[in-house]
C-alpha cells in the first residue's frame, strides 16, 4: 500500500504552492487552480509530497499514510520511511 495524497479541491484558491514544490505531482488546470482530488504516491515521492502538502496556506492537502493516517510533520514522514527500509 503506497502513501496518498488527499485534497479539498473546492477549497483551493490557487496560490500553487503546491505545484511550485512538486509540479508534477501537483498538476494544475489552465485556471491555476489544482486539478486532482488525490493520487497515489509514487515510491520516493513522498517527501515531495508532503512538501507540497504543507506548503499550502490553505491546508487543503492532506498526506495519508500507509495505514490511512495523516502525516504533517517531516522528521516523522522520515522516521517511517527509513524504518521501511530495514
């Protein structure tokens, strides 16, 4: 199971921060605004993906773990990912 991206999209309000961390991740329509709801995480992404999670003013990007948790902190993001590893 990979980690997710979760996102309130009527919520945004196009600041791009997001796409401005990991654009192709964070695709954007031609208004500026994101264009998905959520997607899987590639493997090694994650990182980048909490990146643009948490740059977002508007809190509208939620990182899911593997067991369907929130992840907002970094040192936390890298703890799993290194235990993973072992």
């Amino acid at each position: 199971m990979a980690y997710k991206i979760q996102i309130d999209k009527k919520s945004c309000q196009g600041h791009a921060r997001c796409a401005n961390r990991a654009a192709d991740l964070f695709k954007l329509n031609a208004d500026g605004y994101i264009a998905s709801e959520g997607f899987e995480v590639p493997a090694g992404r994650e990182m980048d993906a909490l990146n643009g999670a948490v740059s977002c003013p508007e809190r509208v990007i939620t990182l899911i773990d593997e067991q369907g948790q929130p992840v907002k902190n970094r040192n936390v993001l890298q703890a799993a990912l290194d235990a993973k590893k072992k």
